[in-house]
C-alpha cells in the first residue's frame, strides 16, 4: 500500500496547535504509513509548542484587522505570499487529506486544496465558528465539531460531524498520577489545590484579582496554588504570594500541565475551547471568567460547563478582588459544592476525538 500522506494546517494559538498536535500523534502512532506536514503562522515559532519530531512549514502570514493602517496593509501582502507559499507546500507535499483546524492561516490551504480537488476537513474547536471556518465550511468535504451546540450556526449540516475537541496525548494517560503530581509540584496531600490560568499568554486581570483575593483571605494554610501566569505577571505574582505566605507553584508556562490537572480540586480560567474540553476529559471544577474580546465565543463554550452545573461563570465586568474571594472560600467550605460540581461533569458528552477525526479523514480518501 502506498505511503498516505496528511497536511494539517492551523493557526498559532495553543488553543488550535494543540488539538491539530494531538491529531498528528495519534495518526502517526496508528499507522505507520503515513507522512504529515503541519503548516503554522511564522508567528507560531515564539511560542516553542510543536515537538522536534514534528515536521512543519510556516506561512508569511499574520493577523488581518478591518481598518486602515500601514500594519494592516502589511498584514494584507503577507496573506498574499502566504498563498503563494501554501500553493508551493501543496504542490511539493501533495497531500491525499488537507486538515484544517481554524485561523487565517488555513484559509489559502484549505481553498487551494479545494481547488486542486484534494479532499478536505475543517475542525472547530469553539461552540460558535471563527470566521476562517465559517468560510472554509462552504468548500469542505468534511466539517468535525466539538460542540454538538455548533450545529445551530453553520449551515452545512450534511456535512457536519460531532468528534469532540482531541485531548493531548499526555494528559490521556495522566488520571491516576495524583502522588506523581504532589511529588512533582511538593504538595500536601490534604490541601485544597487551586489551579489558575489565564490562556497561554496569561491574563493580568486574572493574575491580580486572584492575587488580591488571596491576599484578602485571613487563613491561608489550607489551601495551595498552581498559577499559570504568563511573562509579564511573574515578577509581581512571585513577590506577592511570598508576601503572603501562602503554598504555591508559580510557572509562566507548564509544559507538565497532566500534573496540574490530577491534583486540581478548583480551575480559575477563561474559557477556551481546549481549556474547556480538558476540564471535561478532567471533571475539574471551575470559576470560568471569558475572554472579553472573545466573549461571545467564550461565553458560550463556557456554558457547555455552567449549563451542567460543573462550573461557575463571572463576567470580566463583575471580577472584583472581593468577589472572587467570596466564592474561593464559599467553595473551599463546601467540599459537597466541589463534589456535587465534579459529578455533574458526568452528564457532559464526552467521545475519543482524535480516534474520530482520524477516521473521518481516512474515510474521505478511501471515498
């Protein structure tokens, strides 16, 4: 049998690396006659997330804003020798299967390949479509949605599959490492663990409103943190939480993040699709706070959580200091709140993602 070959294209944001990361992983470890190529946004190169063994492309493209500006305009020609550079990678690679996971930068491939009649599949992560999808969902063979609640904003329903949103492959097997976990961050086995995490690039509002609300708590010897923080916030959150002397792990980034979730009994976060999905595949429970430029998408892969009850929604316009604590401390009181919380992630629909795209992409070359 000839060798099968799958590009996979995406944007640079973990929220979309991720996923089309665990999607290679999995295809390459089911078989082993496949070749992949993944192509990124030069700007995904900053964030160091795609591993060695992954073979990569960049495109000359970035961030296309709806007003006039010299920066725009830039942006515009960049589009333009994007793809070109994505007609070059399809035309040298010359893929069986084109993949998209979201963003600008799947456009030119995703379009190309559907031009040079090579099969394709889109894959949204978010309740609500980005525009890129909304797009790409007209010329797409295939459309696979995390959300069965997507199905409700594209118009594409015959062609439209629910797989679910792929979990990396280290956190699949990381359920049963709780030991593992307080070895690695140096925990007590009888705290309340508060996991808090603002995107890949962190969120001051959310760094400081919980540093304050920590700060404004009397006893804090029964609980302890692991704080995602972001670059920019380190310094302030490192000085502050040793000011109040408080059990904590402080990271800019958590390549480990398998650990975190073992040990979390309570997530401080935005509400990403792929935050989302791991507090599912976790049953962690959560204060969700969404993204306010995103907040519509947020908002509403947010309500996948709060809807059941697993979960805990406060507006970015409502996060006070005081606010949050009283809902830290009404929570960590509580533990049947916590408990009743993790059980209700029960009822949430839950399926092997990459195991479906898999076959969903397979199944249009076999077509």
């Amino acid at each position: 049998m000839s060798r099968l070959k799958v590009l996979v294209a995406t944007g640079s944001s973990g929220g979309h690396i991720f996923p089309a990361l665990s999607f290679l992983h999995t295809l390459r470890d089911k078989y082993k006659n496949v070749d992949t190529l993944l192509i990124l946004p030069k700007r995904a190169r900053e964030f160091n997330l795609v591993p060695r063994d992954c073979k990569v492309s960049y495109l000359s493209i970035s961030t296309i804003k709806f007003k006039l500006s010299l920066k725009n305009l830039a942006a515009c020609f960049g589009f333009l020798k994007g793809s070109l550079e994505s007609l070059y990678l399809l035309v040298e690679f010359r893929p069986d299967v084109v993949v998209g996971f979201g963003s600008l930068s799947c456009i030119p491939v995703v379009l190309l390949a559907w031009i040079f009649r090579i099969k394709t599949l889109i894959h949204e992560q978010n309740v609500i479509p980005g525009r890129a999808n909304r797009l790409l969902a007209k010329f797409a063979d295939k459309i696979a949605v995390s959300f069965i609640q997507t199905k409700n904003y594209l118009n594409s329903s015959q062609k439209l599959v629910f797989t679910g949103n792929p979990i990396r492959q280290e956190l699949k097997a990381a359920k049963d490492l709780r030991q593992e976990a307080l070895d690695f961050f140096g925990f007590d086995n009888n705290k309340f663990t508060i996991l808090v995490m603002g995107g890949s690039q962190g969120s001051h509002r959310i760094n400081t409103c919980f540093l304050n609300a920590v700060s404004m708590m009397t006893d804090k010897s029964g609980f302890q943190i692991v704080h995602l923080a972001g670059q920019a916030d380190y310094g302030l959150l490192d000085s502050g939480y040793r000011d109040s002397q408080v059990a904590f792990k402080l990271f800019t980034f958590l390549k480990e993040m398998q650990y975190a979730y073992s040990i979390a009994d309570l997530a401080i976060t935005r509400a990403g699709a792929t935050t989302i999905a791991e507090l599912a595949f976790f049953g962690t429970p959560a204060i969700i706070i969404p993204y306010p430029f995103a907040y519509r998408h947020q908002l509403n892969n947010a309500g996948v959580l709060t809807g059941h009850a697993a979960a805990i929604l406060i507006n970015e316009d409502e996060l006070e200091p005081k606010v949050l604590k009283e809902v830290l401390v009404d929570l960590m009181n509580n533990p049947n709140k916590i408990k009743l919380m993790r059980s209700n992630f029960n009822r949430i629909s839950k399926t092997n993602a990459c195991d479906l795209l898999i076959n969903e992409a397979l199944s249009l070359i076999a077509a």
